[in-house]
C-alpha cells in the first residue's frame, strides 16, 4: 500500500512538472537520520511547478554516501512563497521516502524503508532572469518502522535552479 501511494506520488507530480514546469535544480545534499552517526553527503535534482501565485508543485530526488553505506531520498512536496513569483522565503509539507544500502563489509544493520513526513523551510533568490539559488532545511520523522527508524531527522539542499 505504501509503495503505491508513493508510486502515485510521483508520477503524478512528474506528470504535472512536465506540463506546467517552472524550474529544473541541482543541488548539494545533506541527510542526518537520529540513530546513525554521521551524515549522509552526496548530490541531488529536483523539479518545481507553480500552482498560482503563492504555491508550487516540488519534487526532489537526492543520494547521499557514508562511510557505511548509502542513501537514496525521494520527497514530494507542496510549498508555500511568502512573495510573489515563487521566490524569497517558502514553507510547506513534505513526505519522504528513504532507502538506506549498507556496504557489504558494514557491521551496521540500519532500517532500510523509512517511510516520513515533515515539512520544508527554505529561501530561494534569484541570481537572473533564468537562474536560482535556493537553500532548503527538511525536518521530518519517520513512521510505520519497527526499529530505530521512528526518529527524527533532517535534510538539507543547497542548489541552482534554471527557470523555464
């Protein structure tokens, strides 16, 4: 149940992205999970969609390594611009989903499907006509795991965005 409503998730907001896209982004990742020492570093993409003045359609898809394994983040998103024309500071409700792969010489035995909600707050400024710049802090916990999964967590991007 839960990976069809994820699956729906994003296709549909692929779907939408691709009809009414504003902005394409790459972007720098960080990921920290409560239970796990150090955090996940690695790079990401993410597509933007304006549903009116104020509000906007995101999805984001980042990877992250660790010394132990690797991470695998998926977050759909509705977000909220103070401003108008989808820039200055936002604010809006997230649902992730993460993947966790231990290497196989790791002794760690993390839950590997982290199913989460949480929200975004972040900022985004304009660097041109074209061009962004945006920084998002994700705070989130997790629920439905059976381990050391429901706790809390956070994610962060910083990237560049092109507008279209």
């Amino acid at each position: 149940m839960k990976k069809s409503i994820l699956t729906l998730l994003l296709f549909g907001g692929m779907y939408s992205a691709s009809l009414f896209g504003q902005e394409v982004r790459l972007q720098g990742n960080m990921l920290i999970l409560g239970y796990i020492n150090d955090p996940f570093i690695g790079a990401g993409a993410g597509i933007e969609a304006g549903m009116g003045e104020h509000f906007t359609l995101n999805f984001d898809a980042n990877w992250g390594s660790h010394e132990n394994g690797s991470s695998l983040e998926l977050r759909p998103a509705v977000n909220y611009y103070f401003g108008m024309e989808q820039k200055g500071l936002f604010v809006g409700a997230a649902f992730k989903y993460i993947n966790l792969k231990e290497k196989a010489e790791a002794t760690v035995d993390w839950e590997n499907n982290l199913y989460t909600l949480g929200f975004n707050l972040g900022f985004k400024a304009l660097l041109s006509e074209k061009l962004t710049l945006g920084f998002t802090a994700s705070p989130h916990v997790a629920v439905g795991g059976t381990k050391e999964g429901d706790v809390a967590g956070m994610s962060a991007q910083l990237g560049v965005g092109y507008r279209f």
